[in-house]
C-alpha cells in the first residue's frame, strides 16, 4: 500500500477567491484505486465550497486522511500521522482533522477515543456527502458517519489527479465473505451504478481531453448484478459485458480497462468481449490468492486451481488468436503465502499456478511472520516494485513484444 497526496494545482470552483474561500486543505490517500478515486471526489467536493489545495500537510486548514485497514502497516502509519496532527490541533482549535475509509468505517467511534481531536470520521460510502457532515462540524458537532449508507449518484466534480488517464466507479462495496477480507465490512454490499450515468460520465472526461479510463470496483466482474432486468436468453440484463459494449464507443475514448477481476465471474463471454473490443487494453488483474485447492477452499473463495488455469489459458489464448503479437503475460494477480517457497515446498503450488496459467505476474502478499528471500531471476512470484516495467520481472527490453507493450501504455 502507498500514500498519496493530491498536490496537482487546485482549481477553484465555488467563484471565490482563495482569500474569500475557506482556508486550504490537504489530503492523503492510503491503499487501493478505488481509495484515489473517493479522493478526487472528495478533493472536488472540498474545491466547490471554496476550499483551496495547501502547499504543505502542516500548513493546511482541513486535513483529510483516507485510509487503508488491508495491511497493518498502513494502518498504523495513519496513527503516525494523526499523531502530529493532534499536537496542531491543541495548538490551533480551528484545524479540521478528518479520517475517511476504511480504518474510519472499520474503527467508528473508537477512533474518537483514540483521538480525541478528531472532528469527522467518515466510512467509504459517506465520500459523497463530505460538505453535508462538514457542515455539522462547523455547528460544533464531532461527526461519525459509518452506518450503512445507500450510495446517491454523485453529481460532483471530480479533482483529477492526471489530464489523461482517468477512473470511473461502476460498483462500489462488495457481496463476497472471503475468510481472510475485510473489505465487505468496510466497503458495504455492492451496489451498481446505471450503465446510462457511468457512460455519462466518461463522456464528459473524455470531451475533456481524457484518453485512458479505468472502470473501478472491488469485485467489478459482479457489476449489474444488482441491478433489475433479465434478457430474452435467460441472462441478466446488467453484466459488466454489457457496461464495456456500453461504453466502448465514448469519442475520444483511446484505452479502457477495469479492476479488480474475480476468478469466479470471469466468464468466456467477457472473455470474447475482450477480445472483440480493441479499445479494451490487454491486462486482466485477476488475483488467485493461493495455488492449493484446500487452501482456496478455506478462504471461501469459490473457484479451484483448474478453474483459473482454464481461464488465464483461454484469456492468451483468446488474445493472441486477436493479436499473435500480444503479450504472453496479460494476466497479474495476487497471492498470500507466508514463507519464501523456496524453503516451504508445500508453497509450490503457488508457483506451478503462475507457470501453468503462461507466467502471469503477481503482487507478493506475506504474512507478518514472514520473510521473502534473495530473489530468483524469472521467478513468477517475485515482483519488484521498483521496476518502472509493470512485467519487468518477465520481459527483456530486447523482446520486441516489450517494445509494442511499452506504446499501447
């Protein structure tokens, strides 16, 4: 997990001058895309009641953490944070200190307790409503918002981060009960967005000079199954299929991808969908979390090794047969061991998985008792964070496919 800051130049939207608005804000974002996303949201809406973007973390008016509850570290790097922020506060009482995601959603009112100085903590599906809950702490309240809370139609103006590439939620929350997640208490249960305001707003980004946009959800494959309607052939009416056909001709729309896949709803029709549709970029992220049946089987995750061996096959061999010159390595995933499986060969499994399904590269997630060894080139478990390669790990700069894959980017 990282922490991000949004410190692109701040643009005023509420008509004010920065010295008729509010004050100045600053906001850090831990974990995951769709953690980015809330924050850009977030960072328009603080903009339209006149907010402007701080120069510095210490020097903002209103502080805004966006947290991560996945891994510990990142966790506890929050508490770091609001450490010295707490200190500012007692310093100067006007100093609005706010905690959003899913520490915030996971930790309530506790966190109140722990600190004290704390005016707003706000769960994920309350990032929409950040001027309604500010404006009980003007009134002197000290806010928690983490009920379940029905998702409106966001009609904010996002602050995006980048000019050209740009995210989209299609489906916020989660429905599945993997035994070793906590996103589906934090997140809340799915809840689609309509196909009409998604491709609504990707319009509107791409008539602003926008090329690239990533279709976000934490289970994205789920999309639309909340959602009304049943085909003549007996399907739902709202797949995530349906939402890429949808959206595919957006103009000026270059490259489109979606995350976070999941094994069990990767299904061959979105499969050939991906295939037919040359806006749609070759990368599947779709994690397979352990290479052991039993062991998926304890997780609750639904599918088998074979399954996912028969879809990351099909996914190359269903790319390639469009593009003989595609990648052999579309696929990246996630997995979790707990010691180097170089020295715990029953962690095999994990590797014969990457190989098997053509190599795909992986993010390593270990358990705190473990250590990662001294890499081995070409391994398929190792990914290295530092290569600016997302497959640096698996293609040579020689490889001419590295070159084509280096472009389409």
């Amino acid at each position: 997990m990282t922490a991000t800051q949004c410190n692109a130049p701040a643009e005023i939207h509420s008509g004010e001058s920065p010295s008729q608005g509010r004050g100045s804000y600053w906001i850090t974002t831990f974990g995951c895309q769709m953690n980015k996303a809330d924050s850009e949201r977030m960072a328009g809406i603080l903009e339209a009641m006149g907010y402007r973007e701080a120069e510095a973390e210490l020097e903002a008016d209103l502080v805004l953490y966006n947290t991560c509850t996945i891994r510990d570290n990142a966790e506890q790097k929050v508490y770091s944070y609001l450490g010295r922020q707490a200190q500012r506060k007692r310093a100067n009482p006007n100093l609005t200190l706010v905690v959003a995601g899913c520490v915030a959603q996971q930790e309530g009112e506790s966190l109140l307790r722990r600190v004290p100085e704390l005016d707003l903590v706000m769960g994920p599906q309350h990032a929409n409503r950040l001027d309604v809950l500010l404006a009980q702490v003007e009134q002197g309240q000290q806010v928690v918002a983490t009920e379940e809370h029905h998702i409106l139609e966001d009609i904010t103006t996002a602050r995006r981060d980048s000019t050209i590439c740009g995210w989209v939620n299609v489906i916020y929350g989660c429905n599945e009960r993997c035994t070793y997640c906590v996103v589906p208490s934090v997140r809340g249960r799915e809840q689609s967005r309509l196909p009409e305001a998604i491709r609504l707003e990707m319009e509107g980004l791409a008539a602003r000079g926008f090329r690239e946009i990533t279709l976000l959800g934490q289970n994205i494959d789920a999309y639309g199954r909340d959602l009304p309607g049943i085909t003549p052939e007996g399907r739902r009416a709202h797949t995530l299929t349906d939402l890429l056909f949808h959206v595919h001709e957006v103009e000026g729309l270059e490259r489109l991808r979606f995350a976070t896949s999941h094994p069990r709803y990767f299904t061959d029709r979105l499969i050939d969908a991906c295939a037919d549709l040359p806006k749609v970029c070759e990368h599947f992220h779709i994690p397979f979390q352990s290479g052991d049946n039993e062991i998926l089987r304890a997780m609750a995750r639904g599918y088998t090794v074979e399954r996912y061996r028969r879809m990351g096959n099909m996914i190359v061999g269903e790319m390639t047969l469009y593009d003989p010159e595609v990648l052999l390595h579309p696929v990246t995933a996630k997995l979790r061991f707990e010691l180097d499986p170089e020295t715990r060969p029953e962690l095999r499994p994990l590797y014969n998985t990457c190989t098997d399904t053509n190599g795909p590269s992986a993010k390593v997630f270990m358990d705190s008792r473990g250590k990662l060894n001294e890499r081995l080139p070409g391994d398929p478990l190792y990914w290295d964070a530092a290569d600016p390669r997302p497959w640096g790990s698996f293609l040579d700069e020689s490889d001419k496919r590295y070159e084509q894959f280096r472009r389409r980017q």
